[in-house]
C-alpha cells in the first residue's frame, strides 16, 4: 500500500490558497449580495454575452443620442433667445420712429438715428452670440462671428448713402446694399459660412436640422431697416427727409415682426420636437437600464445562503490552520 505525505511547506501553500480563494469568493458574495447584481458576469450568463451586448450597444448608442439633443436644444433655445430679444427690440424701436416722425423732429431730430444705432449694436451682438464657444448664427463656420462689428457695417453703409439727400435714392442705396447677392452685406457684413451646419442625429432615424444664419432673409431685412434709421442723421440728409426716412424705417419694422415670428415659430416647433425625444430618449434609458440589471441580477436568498457557507468553510480552514501550526513531535507520539 503506497501512502502519499505532503510536506509542511506544500501544506501550508495549499492551505494559504484555499484560504485566499475562500476570502475572494466571500468578498465577491458580499459585493452580490449588497448590490443585487452578478460580480462574475460571465459564469453568472454561462459565457453567453449575446442579450448583454445587445443591451449594453443601445446603452452606447441611447447615451450619443441624448448628448446630441442636448445640444440641439440649448442651441435652440440660446437661438429662441436671442431672436425674442432681437423681436423686442426692434419693435420698440419701431415705435419711437413712429413717434418722431409724427412730431415734426425739431431738436430731437437725431434722437431716433442714436437709438437705433445703439438697437443695431445689441442687435448685431445677438446674432454674434455664441454657445460652448461655437457661434450660433455663422453656420458651418463656428469658430468666428456671424457678423462684422456694428460699427463697421455702418461705416461701410454710410459710404453707400454719401451725397443722397431723398428717401427714395437713399432707400435704394440701402437695398441694393443688404439685398444684392455677393453684395457688400455679403462681404462686408456677414462673416459666416453660407452652408449651415450639420443636422443634429438625435435617434436612430431621426434627425434635427438648425439652418438659421444671419443672412437670412427675416433677419437681414431687421437689420437693414435698423440701419435705415441709424444713417438718418447723416448731415446731408435734411430735417424732413429725416423724418420719412423714420417712419419708412418703422414700417417696414412693424411689418418685419411676421417674418420674425415665423422663424421663431418654426424654431419653437424644433423646440417641442427635442424635447419630446429628450423625454423618450430618457424613458429609453431607463427601460435599458433596467433590462440590464434583470439580466446580471442575483438572488438575494441564494447569494445569501453561499455567503453563509463560505464564511463557515473559512471559519473550518482557520481552526485547522491553527490546530497544524501547533503540531509537535511530542504530540504527535
């Protein structure tokens, strides 16, 4: 009969293994047991990854399209502010011009050319805003402002009306100015980009598309009548051509509001439509998330009932360990 022995030194590195793995197994059952879910996902799902991976790539995929339409909706909504102020604006202003031209003007003849060229500063200032440090109103070109600074399209513009004195020439001069395709508007005043930026993809097959710049036509035409208003007090241009030239400009302001409320109003519709995704987007989430934990999820009583196990098979490996270290020759006789 062969009897096979083990020495103290394997016996001892046998022992501290078990010991080891005993502790790890422990550990990991206390981890399963405190957060309801698998720390060993592939034996708790046998090796087979498929539904977790399927899950964990619509994670994936859930996450980009909820960081896209955030973005398309603080674009939106820095837009939708900045056109309600830009509409504010100028129909303040259209009343005051109103006002001054049914006043007869007198010593405050330059009063409305003043405040509309300070309305054309913030106006110009609002369709420079930018978000994150991406300009909003410059299509594809972001990195720098939709316009020239206020004082130097007005400048530009001033040099167009030199030596006119009727409304009718000075009208004229100004529109060909903002109206004239690769005009000066084009050059002078718009910095951006003439294509607008990339749609925003904010479900699988779903898309959002943000193609408001400040050439556009709604836009640009406020800002030509706030112009119109801001030359006024130009020396050649006399007292009573000054006070048509305030009531056309509030006119058309007054009629202008129609276009601006348009691209607001198509803007708002954008608005609702993020926000409708944003929400479904985030039920998403929820519905993933929760799949995801049914899938790697434990039971509390089993998990429970190996804890225990484990703990009185360490308990056993400790006494053991303790009556070996004490082992003596004498006792052993």
């Amino acid at each position: 009969m062969t009897i096979t022995t083990l020495g103290d030194l394997t016996s001892q590195f046998l022992l501290r293994r078990q010991n080891v793995a005993l502790r790890d197994e422990m550990q990991r059952l206390s981890l399963e047991l405190t957060s309801g879910q698998t720390a060993d996902p592939i034996r708790h799902l046998t090796g087979d990854f498929a539904a977790l991976s399927d899950i964990e790539q619509r994670m994936t995929g859930n996450a980009a399209f909820r960081q896209s339409a955030t973005e398309a909706a603080a674009t939106t909504d820095a837009m939708q502010t900045a056109l309600g102020n830009l509409q504010d604006m100028s129909s303040d202003l259209a009343k005051s011009l109103m006002d001054l031209s049914e006043t007869g003007l007198s010593e405050t003849s330059e009063v409305g050319a003043v405040q509309a060229r300070d309305i054309f500063n913030r106006a110009v200032s609002l369709l420079n805003t930018r978000i994150a440090g991406r300009s909003l109103f410059a299509g594809v070109a972001v990195e720098q402002s939709a316009l020239a600074d206020a004082e130097t399209i007005l400048s530009d513009l001033r040099g167009a009306v030199s030596g006119l004195s009727s409304l009718a020439d000075i009208r004229a001069a100004v529109d060909a100015w903002f109206d004239t395709p690769g005009g000066a508007f084009d050059t002078v005043a718009y910095q951006g980009s003439p294509s607008s930026i990339p749609a925003f993809r904010v479900a699988q097959d779903e898309s959002v598309r943000l193609d408001l710049r400040a050439d556009h036509e709604a836009l640009r035409d406020t800002l030509k009548h706030i112009a119109l208003a801001a030359i006024a007090d130009d020396p050649a241009i006399g007292l009573t051509t000054r006070g048509a030239i305030y009531g056309d400009a509030a006119v058309a302001l007054f009629s202008g509001q129609d276009g601006l409320s348009a691209v607001r109003a198509d803007l708002g519709v954008t608005q609702a439509r993020l926000e409708e995704t944003t929400v479904r987007l985030a039920s998403e989430k929820l519905a993933l998330e929760q799949s995801r934990g049914t899938l790697l999820s434990v039971d509390p009583y089993e998990t429970a009932t190996r804890l225990e196990h484990v703990q009185s098979s360490l308990e056993s490996l400790y006494t053991v360990t303790v009556r070996l270290s004490r082992l003596s020759l004498t006792e052993f006789m």
